[in-house]
C-alpha cells in the first residue's frame, strides 16, 4: 500500500535514505564555520588588495610578473569572498572555481617560486607557498574545498 503524503509538511527536497544539505530551505554555506571563512577571505581580499596596489604604483619595474599575480590573488580573493557569501547554486559554482583557482595558483606560483627564484625576486602572496603569511593561503582553499563540499547544494546519503 502506498504510503500518504501530507501535502502540508515542509518540502526540503529529501528522498528516504537522503537528507537536504539546505536546513529549512536557506543556503548554509554562509553560516557557523562558513562565516569565518568568509572573514579570512575577506581579510586576504583587502590585504593582497593593498599590498598589490602598493607594489604596482611605487615599485611596479622591480619585478612586474610577482606583482601582477599579487593582484591576480587579490581578484580571485575578493571572488572568492563574495560567492562564499551569496547564496544558490550559481555562486556555489562560483565558489567552487574561485578555490580551485586559488588552490591551482598557490601550487604553481609556489613551486615556481621555489625553483625559479628568479623570475620572483620580491615575495606575493602566494610565494612560497605562502610563507610570507604564515602558509595561509596554502591552507585556506583546502578549507574552503573541505566546506564547499559538505555545504554543496542538492543531497547527500544519510550517514545513519
């Protein structure tokens, strides 16, 4: 016999046997941990924003290539920060790539800062793997992709 629904119960848009990630329909992304996250964002934003802009208006001709990632940086944080903040799908994507974005840049520019010290002769953020900010920013997307993933939009099984 099949089972009656009732029509006036909450849709969360759960299955038997899964549970909706969206606790009475809002995003969750942006609350508890989320919001600290947000706030490290928000800080790296304005930082390598500042720090940036500094480098490229007073010492740009010293090592342009470092400088311009340091902006790079400071874009993808600012993104980063705000789609981390906005709720639905579409700025969960947007989250998604930014990190990514983040996680691939800080391999990179950190691996080539290592081996080809060169080309880095003044530090970004993203030097050394971020060392100059205490590897935050090395730590910061894996966070960010850890959250991403247990806050992402649809259904997940039921751990029971």
């Amino acid at each position: 016999m099949e089972e009656a629904r009732n029509v006036n119960a909450p849709k969360t848009g759960a299955t038997p046997g899964t549970t909706a990630v969206k606790a009475g329909g809002k995003d969750t992304r942006n609350t508890g941990p989320g919001r600290l996250l947000i706030a490290v964002y928000a800080v790296f934003a304005i930082s390598a924003t500042a720090r940036a802009g500094y480098q490229i208006l007073t010492k740009f001709s010293e090592a342009p290539l470092a400088y311009l990632l340091s902006a790079f940086a400071a874009v993808v944080y600012l993104v980063a920060t705000v789609s981390l903040a906005k709720p639905g799908r579409t700025w969960f994507k947007v989250s998604v790539v930014a990190v990514l974005v983040e996680l691939v840049g800080v391999l990179v520019v950190g691996a080539l800062s290592v081996f080809d010290p060169v080309q880095f002769p003044h530090e970004t953020v993203w030097s050394l793997f971020g060392r100059g900010y205490a590897f935050i920013p090395l730590l910061l997307p894996i966070l960010g992709l850890v959250w991403l993933y247990r806050r992402r939009p649809g259904k997940i099984p039921a751990t029971a």
